[in-house]
C-alpha cells in the first residue's frame, strides 16, 4: 500500500509488476491519461499542480479507506505533476486481490475518490494557445464536489 | 492572531500570490476566516465559499482554527 | 476489438500499449492470474482447456456487446489454455474509452460474462499430487450459470 | 439422422472419449438428444441436464437440430 506525487513520467506497467502477486488471482490496472480533446476543444498538453503535501496524505487516506473497504492489501496509486503531454499518464492505479470484485472495487474506488478529493488542479493548453484551469463542475462527467 | 492561508492554481493566478497573511481573533473559526478574506482588496475574483483545507484536511464553517495551524483555501480539483 | 485464445503466455503490458489512445482519458486493464491458494488448498499449477471454436466465438460476442453497451471502440480480450504455472496470466482485458466510467464498466462486463459464458476448463494440480476439475459452482466466488 | 456431441474437460474424461455418436430422429430437439445420450451405456456420469451448444451456440431445450449442426455438451465453465 502506497501513495505518490511524481515529477518524471508514470510508469504503468511497472505499477502492475509492483503489485502483482501468485496470492492474487485478479490485478486491475487504471491508468488515466492526456486526451487529445477535452469538451470539444482541441487540447496540445495540460498542466498538474497540486497542494502537494495534502495531495499526498488525501491519496494515503483513499488507499487506506480501500483497504478497509475492499480488503486489498495491494494497492499502488501515482499522481503525476508538472507538463504533461499527449497521451502522457497522469494517474495509475495498481491493485491486486485474490479475487476480482474486490480489485475492481477497490480500482473504481480510488479514482473516483480521487477525483472528488486529492487536491490537484491542472491547466489545459489548447491548439488555439490559449490555456485555461479546468473546472471540473462545468465537464460533462463531473468529478463532485467535497466535503 | 496572524494566518497565513496558502493559495494555489487558479486562485494564486487570481491574486498573484501563493499566499494571504490575515489577522483574526483567536480562535476564529473557519467561516470568519473567510468573511476576512472577503473584506480584503483584490479578492473579489475568489468565490464566496471555497473550500478550505486546515492542517491538511478539509473544514467545515465551524471549524475553530488555532495558532500555528496550515490553512489553506483550494480550488475545485481536478486531478485524474 | 478483438479475442484470442492463446496457446503462448499472454503479455498484458502488450495489450495495455495496443488499446492505448491519445483520445483516451482512461486505459484499464484487468488481469487474471493463477494464484496459489484455492478453496483452501495449496496449487502448483491449472491446465485450461477451452471448445476453441465456440470460446472464440462466444468471446468475440461478448467484446461486440461491451462495444454496444459501453460505447468502447478500444478493448481486446486473451484468454490462455494450456498448462499454466503460479502467477501465470489466464486471462487478459484491456480497454480504453475517453471517459473513465464506461472503460472500468466494460473491463468488469468482459470478466464477468467470460467467467460466465465462455467454454473454458480448468483442471487444478494440488500440492498433493492430485488434479481437478474446477466446477464455479462449487466455489466461494461463482461463476454463475447458462443461458 | 446421425449426430456427433462433442465432449470436453470432465465430460470427456467420465466418458473417455471426445465425442459420441448417436441417433437420433430428424429434427429432434436438444431435449430429444439429451435422453438420447441418457439412454446409452456409460453416460451415468454426466449430469441429466448439461449445457448444449449448437453451432457454437448455447441451446434450449426446444431447439430442433438439422444435419451437419455442430453439437457439443459443455461441463459448467470455469473460465478467467
């Protein structure tokens, strides 16, 4: 169980190995990235800031709360911060269990937690030039409001 | 007793600094920390009630804040 | 979109990087495993069989239903037969969408209706020398029943 | 008509082959064809009422066979 803000690139794939296990029969993977459009605007890269301190005790708490949940005794979450570009990740989760709705669960879980609490905020650049915070209560997929 | 509120993304765009130093009496809670906000120039480009994190966690209104604390008002997130 | 059965060892990080999209805010990916303990005893190692034919064709039917339900354009499915060891992956969902909901409700539809519809057997070798054929219907996670 | 039922897994092993030949009238359905298999020697290890596919499918009880369908009796699946 384990929480980071990271300032080089995620590495997926490694998160998967980290927390796989032969007492695992299901591991899930979720891995948010850069999209090339966002709310019909063409988007050429974002910027991640965060309160990092609190950023980091937020995504403590939600892999804690998981394991408390779900049972999951195996759980990664990576935050990304800085310039990140097309297709970059900006988020991975990791999580293994003996089976697999708990892992799935426990996945859903900590990304829309994540999205509703870890104070991170980014700032679209857009092919026109211009860059703009994005609020997430004006998306068509909102990601709530806290407390 | 003096405040430091530490602001960030849009908000520390909004007044161009990272920070705000407020006096408040002591043990103001959270909702008189924001009506001085309020009364100070150049925060109207701020919303009325933004939420607020204390020592690294978030706060209701009624919150009372002590000496030393970390507070902090943030913008809606928007991580992931 | 596609399905396998694969005789070789399936490659999620592969797959992961194939379903992968600059138009895609979220990449899940789902990987089943052979674990060490089922049912409370030890496992050295599960043989899968599968009705190839049907298994092919039932698992390209459930990832055209993920497609119609879910809207994912972005999903492949690998199931493994043959004689697999611990930590071995026997099945693998990768999927990708813009959004994060529909990519986890696809990645949990697939599991789900593989586990409950695709003709694949598993025969489980114990520490004791002996051999099984699993039946879901015993187990403490079940597979379900058809149609 | 003459109709071939593949085995598999467990099936295949109770009964020590991959397939049983049986017959069975024109057109009979899968129900027909499961008292068929009932009828022979040496099924008593299969359940009475297994899974059928048909042409790679699953079928119902009152589904009709035609010549050259590909039939198969399925042990439960154990998949993922």
């Amino acid at each position: 169980m384990r929480a980071a803000l990271r300032h080089e690139p995620l590495r997926p794939a490694a998160l998967l190995e980290e927390v796989s296990s032969v007492s695992a029969g299901a591991t899930v993977l979720f891995v948010g990235t850069v999209r090339d459009v966002n709310e019909g605007r063409a988007v050429t890269g974002i910027e991640y800031s965060a309160y990092e301190a609190m950023a980091l005790a937020e995504m403590a708490r939600i892999t804690e709360e998981a394991r408390s949940h779900f049972g999951v005794e195996r759980l990664v979450l990576e935050h990304r911060v800085g310039t990140l570009a097309l297709g970059d990740a900006s988020v991975v989760i990791a999580v293994a269990h003996a089976h697999r709705a708990p892992a799935l669960d426990a996945a859903r879980y900590v990304i829309e937690e994540l999205k509703r609490r870890v104070p991170v905020w980014k700032r679209e650049h857009y092919a026109d030039g211009t860059r703009e915070w994005v609020d997430p209560a004006n998306a068509a997929e909102p990601a709530g409001h806290v407390p | 007793m003096n405040v430091t509120v530490l602001l960030f993304a849009s908000y520390a765009d909004a007044l161009g600094a990272r920070s705000l130093d407020l006096d408040v009496r002591d043990g103001a809670t959270v909702a008189e920390l924001l009506d001085g906000i309020s009364a100070r120039a150049g925060t109207g480009r701020l919303p009325p009630s933004p939420l607020v994190a204390v020592n690294q966690r978030y706060a209701k209104p009624d919150q009372a804040l002590a000496r030393g604390d970390e507070v902090a008002i943030l913008p809606p997130v928007a991580g992931g």
